[in-house]
C-alpha cells in the first residue's frame, strides 16, 4: 500500500459516535486499505448551516493501495451504506467523509480537489489533523498545518469528546 492519505469523518445525526466507528470499520475492512491512525474524537459547533446538533469529528491516517478518485468512490459508497442524504449544503448527516490530503499531491478535477478546499479554514479539521500528523505540511506550501491553526479563530468551538491514548488500537477509542 504506497499511498498515504488523510480523511476528515464528522457525524451529527443518530448515534454519532456508531457512525464514526463503522465508516472506520468499513474503511479497515477494505483489502486497499489500512487504518494507521485515529485521532481523538471531538465535539465541534456545526459550520455554515447553523440550524443543527453539534458534530462529532475525527481524522484518520490512511495508507491504501487506491487512486485518488478509487478512494474518494469508496468513502461516497460508505456514506451512502451509512445513510448520507445530501439535502442542505453544510447541513445535518449521518456520515460525511473528506479526502483532506493524498501523499504530497495537488488534484483538481470535477469529482475531487486535494488538498481539501478548505482544509486550512475548519478548526474542526486541523485541530484532529494536527494531533495525529502534527508536521503535516499542504502541497507547494513551506509552512505546518499548525501555523495556518493559529490563525484561525474559531478553534474554541472544538473540544475533546474522547481522548485517544497511545499506543491504543484504532477501534478501542469507539468502545464503551
């Protein structure tokens, strides 16, 4: 598996924190996949569409043997599966799944633009990202993740849920 990505999983409709667990689940289940790491979980304030619950949110390290296109095809059918409605632009879902970053490359094409668009303006993006990958730098840009988190000022509508602890396996942090 020669590829290394990094997914951005929120929830904030039925039982969040199952959500996160199965599309974690279904990602590791994939022959092309391998869950290296999950970061914490954390409640975050909703983004855009205010009018909803709260959010839980995590980032996962990927190494996967899929194309970029074959990944991003693979989280759409996990949040379909997981009962993903597309209704309100930045509304409420099950499930949402993002492709923040593929190795070191800049995709731009129809269905997908890697980096995320707007990877370094969500607080509930980069605080997770950070934890796990905290020397993470963005394609063509000399500077860490951690300077473009500084800069934001949102970062107070993002708290810890659940704490992921070293050397803990991925799926124990979804254990009750």
């Amino acid at each position: 598996m020669s590829n290394t990505a990094f997914l951005s999983l929120g929830s904030n409709i039925g039982n969040r924190l199952r959500n996160l667990a199965e599309a974690v689940r279904m990602l590791d289940q994939n022959k092309y996949i391998e869950v290296v790491s999950v970061s914490s979980i954390y409640e975050t304030d909703p983004v855009g569409y205010m009018d909803q619950a709260m959010f839980l949110n995590i980032a996962l390290q990927l190494n996967t043997s899929l194309s970029p296109i074959g990944l991003l095809e693979t989280c759409q059918n996990i949040e379909q599966e997981l009962g993903r409605k597309r209704i309100i632009k930045w509304g409420p879902r099950t499930i949402d799944l993002d492709i923040l970053l593929f190795n070191h490359e800049n995709i731009e094409s129809e269905k997908l633009v890697i980096p995320h668009p707007r990877l370094e303006e969500r607080a509930f993006v980069l605080i997770p990202l950070i934890e796990i990958a905290p020397f993470v730098k963005v394609p063509n840009k000399s500077t860490h993740l951690k300077e473009s988190l500084e800069l934001l000022h949102d970062k107070e509508g993002v708290r810890v849920w659940r704490h992921q602890k070293n050397g803990e396996d991925v799926f124990e942090l979804f254990e009750n």
